[in-house]
C-alpha cells in the first residue's frame, strides 16, 4: 500500500491548487477527482479574476482586498489565460449615486496595491463605449479587472503538480476513509474499471466542493450537521452584442448586478444569477425564471432587446459557499473557511468551503500552513512568482508568441493561433511540432493528443467544453466524429458519447 504525505479529495481549483503548492514543498501528493477535473463548480465561473466589487457593499474589505491583489499575481504565472480586462458601468439613475460609486471604485483602486493595471476613469457613453446601449446612458465609469479561463487553470495546476511528483487521479471516486492512528485509510475505486485500491496519508484535504459535506457524512462517517450553502449561478451565451473588447457591469434594481463579457467565437457571455440551490449539485440546470431575469436585466441597458432565440448556450454551476446564515444567497459570504478536524496524535483532516476562483492560491497557501503545523513544514510559499505550464512569457508578450506560433505553423488560421496561444501559452509552439490532420475548426490530431496524454481529457465533453470552448463552434455531427477519435486515442468507448453541453445548447 503506497503511503502519502498528503491526500486530496477534489480536483476543482482549490484541490489542485492544494496539490501543487504541495508537490513543489516537497510532500508527496495524491489527488482522486470522481469526473474530470474542474468539471463542477470551477468550469462554471463567469469566467473572472476579479476583487468583487459588489463586497464592498457588505464590508467584506479583506476578501476585497486579499482578491485584488491577486489579480496581478495570477495575470503574471499565466498571462497565456489570464488577460486584462476593462469594465464599463453605467450611470443609471435611481440606483446608486455617481458620487458612491466613485469611492468605491476608489477604494477598489488602491486597497489591492495595484501596480501594472490602469486605474478607473470616467467615460462618455454617447460615444463608441455606449452606441449598443440605450441613449439614457450617457456617462459611466470604467475600471481595470481580468478574464481568466477557468477549467484551463484547473488543469493546469494539476498539471504542474504532477511535473512536480504528485498522482492525479480522474474518474476515480473515494468509498471510506478511515482514522488508524496518525495515518489515514483511504478506499478509491475506479469508476470506468470498478477495481479498488487502498492507499494511506498523513494528512487529508477534503476540497471536494459543492459534495464537500457528502464526503464528510460519507466516506467520512462523521454525523455532522450541513457546513455548505449551495448557491445556483446561471448564465447565458449569447449573439455577439457589440464590437469593442470591454465588458460591462450592470446595476439592476433588486441591488445585484450582471456582466456582458466577450466570449469565445464572436458571442457574449451574460451572468450571474444567485439563488439557493438543493438537490444533486451534478444536475444544476437553468431555470426558465433564471433565463428571463437575465434576458431582462441585459435589456435594460442594451438599445436592442435580448431575445431568447439570440441564445446559443447556457451553463449553470452550484458554488458551495459556507453557510454563514446570511438571509439572501447574493449576500453569503463568498470568502473561504478552512476547518481542520484531529486531536493530537491522529491523522487531521482539513474541510475547505466556499472560495473563489481570484484566491485559490491564497486558500492553498493557508492550506500548507494547516499541513506543516501537522505533519512538519517544508518550503515556503513559492507558487505566486512560479509560472504555470505555458506561461513562461512577459505579460506583454502575447502578440510575439503568437507571432512566433504563426511562423511555426503558418498553414493555421489567425484565430486559431490566438486561441492556442491563450490555451498553451509556449507550449503551443511544442504542439505545433506534430499538428497532424484538423479534426474541425482548427482543432488538430496533435492538440487532441495532448490533451489526452498531458491533460487528462477522456471524453468529448472534456476536449469540447472544458480543455476548450470549441462546442461553441462543433455541431452535433462533428461532435460525434470528433468523439470517435477521442475513442481512439484513450481507449475508452464511452468518449464517442455525444457531449451533454452540445445537447444543451442545440436546444436552446
């Protein structure tokens, strides 16, 4: 029986985030994720690596502050997919005041020690910035935050980690883990093969999540009252609704506020909804009510109504935010709680909740010093000056990459050299060595084969919606050949299954 350092239950951002800082100090490491990685709540983000802007509204000035900070961290380790972003708000009156609204966006540009992003200015909405908006909205603000693809950062995490010696195991589902003495044991099984095994570690980390207090109650066996509350958040991909490259945020009403954000081949992404969720995490879906309230709240500012025939996709996610009794799910927290569980002399678990995508390398980090305090510290923090796989380049240098990428293989289309350059960072240049025949919009043998072999991407779904966005371009039919080679290359019969994202969106 192999024996670890350190186990982690969960392969969303925080478990592989765990798993890397834990790997590069030194500790041997085992991640078990029961899907794919990033598959729950982590592939459905709005896609942002932002302060928060709305928490300053609920003086939640240390996550603000810990958020912001972190932008610049995380543009510099990947700046292959994490990009700049600036954001237009609107003045609208009867909501809040321009007067408030520039404190805030005061505060938000100074509490983070921003270095490298521009501050916020005022901008004229009766110019370019506002001509898809209505002509009431004539003044506004802009302001710095970034974009991010979120399931690449997962994977990429993971990725690191395992270059750095830790075990990454998908589709594999933990069944007990139990207390002997100062070590856990720790019964998985294989949910393509059925077959068992056991391994043990010094320390576990339950980061599983929206499933986090299933795992406690179950392969657990502690009887403990609900730590989570699960918040559904839903949003809408849409025709392209503009032709400039900022986001907007929108105030609405009911005191929340949505996003317009350029998205992946020529559409806009419009979100987030916020309500209490129950049920199995794994069967989240949109809500009719969801998609009007998004479909109307965009319409209050856009000069031509959203229609639901203008959508193309629609993706739901459960954020498993720790239950702090906040009376609306927009105003729960949305800061991370760590609770380590183990009297002296026993294996300690450490139960993670809530969390965001901004500040999971922050979350790691107090995570290993939680894991040194039980087991013996090794190394210091080192993950925030590392870069992640590809992103070994000046953040201003993405157009000579892609420069680069473009005289290496110069038979691919414009916009396929910027979507692997913003997907691989350097390590496009390494695929590009061995591309083989395009399997449909750009993507080639050689793309798909790295996936499977350095991202552990096994279905179709995996290659499509998560590794990349590209079931925004694949139609059901290309979607099921393209399944077929996914079949050929991992094995696996079940990759030829056509992706449920693709469904979804056809229908909608």
């Amino acid at each position: 029986m192999r024996t670890f350092d350190v186990a982690v239950i969960g392969g969303g951002i925080n478990g592989c985030g765990i798993a890397r800082d834990a790997a590069g100090r030194s500790y041997s490491v085992s991640l078990t994720e029961q899907n794919d990685l990033g598959s729950g709540t982590s592939s459905w983000s709005t896609k942002l690596i932002h302060g928060g802007l709305r928490y300053l509204e609920h003086y939640e000035f240390r996550l603000v502050r810990e958020a912001l900070a972190e932008r610049e961290v995380l543009w510099g380790i990947a700046p292959h997919i994490v990009r700049p972003l600036r954001f237009v708000l609107p003045l609208h009156k009867g909501l809040r005041p321009a007067w408030l609204l520039r404190l805030g966006l005061f505060l938000y540009d100074h509490l983070g020690g921003r270095k490298r992003l521009p501050g916020t200015c005022s901008v004229d909405l009766t110019g370019p910035l506002g001509a898809s908006l209505k002509p009431e909205f004539r003044r506004g603000f802009e302001y710095s935050d970034a974009r991010v693809d979120d399931t690449r950062l997962v994977v990429l995490n993971a990725r690191d980690a395992q270059l750095r010696g830790a075990e990454i195991a998908v589709g594999t589902r933990v069944v007990s883990a139990r207390r002997e003495g100062d070590l856990w044991r720790i019964v998985r099984r294989n949910l393509r093969s059925g077959r068992e095994e056991e391994i043990a570690a010094r320390f576990l980390v339950n980061a599983a999540g929206p499933w986090v207090d299933h795992v406690i109650q179950g392969p657990l066996g502690r009887r403990e009252d609900r730590h989570v509350r699960l918040v559904q958040g839903s949003h809408i991909v849409v025709r392209r609704l503009y032709d400039h490259d900022r986001a907007y945020i929108f105030q609405n009403a009911d005191g929340r506020i949505i996003f317009a954000i350029p998205y992946a081949n020529d559409t806009t992404l419009v979100g987030t909804t916020d309500r209490d969720f129950s049920g199995d995490p794994a069967e989240v879906a949109i809500t009719e009510e969801e998609t009007a309230y998004l479909l109307d709240a965009a319409s209050e500012y856009f000069a031509e109504p959203l229609r639901r025939e203008d959508i193309v996709w629609t993706f739901s996610g459960v954020r498993p935010l720790f239950d702090d009794h906040a009376s609306a799910a927009q105003e729960a927290t949305r800061d991370y709680v760590l609770k380590p569980d183990g009297a002296a002399g026993e294996a300690a678990v450490l139960n993670i909740f809530g969390g965001k995508i901004t500040t999971y390398r922050k979350l790691a980090e107090d995570a290993l010093e939680e894991i040194g305090r039980r087991i013996g510290a090794r190394g210091r923090p080192w993950t925030g000056s590392t870069a992640l796989p590809g992103g070994d380049f000046a953040v201003d240098g993405v157009a000579a990459l892609e420069a680069r990428l473009a005289r290496a293989a110069p038979h691919l289309a414009p916009s396929t050299v910027e979507r692997m350059v913003a997907a691989y960072g350097t390590d496009a240049l390494r695929i590009a060595e061995h591309l083989g025949a395009d399997l449909g919009h750009g993507l080639h043998e050689g793309e798909l084969r790295w996936m499977v072999e350095h991202e552990w991407a096994r279905t179709v779904e995996d290659v499509l919606w998560r590794r990349s966005k590209l079931g925004l371009a694949f139609t059901a039919d290309e979607a099921r050949a393209l399944g077929a080679a996914v079949a050929a290359m991992t094995g696996n019969s079940d990759a030829a299954i056509p992706a449920v994202r693709t469904e979804r969106r056809e229908r909608a």
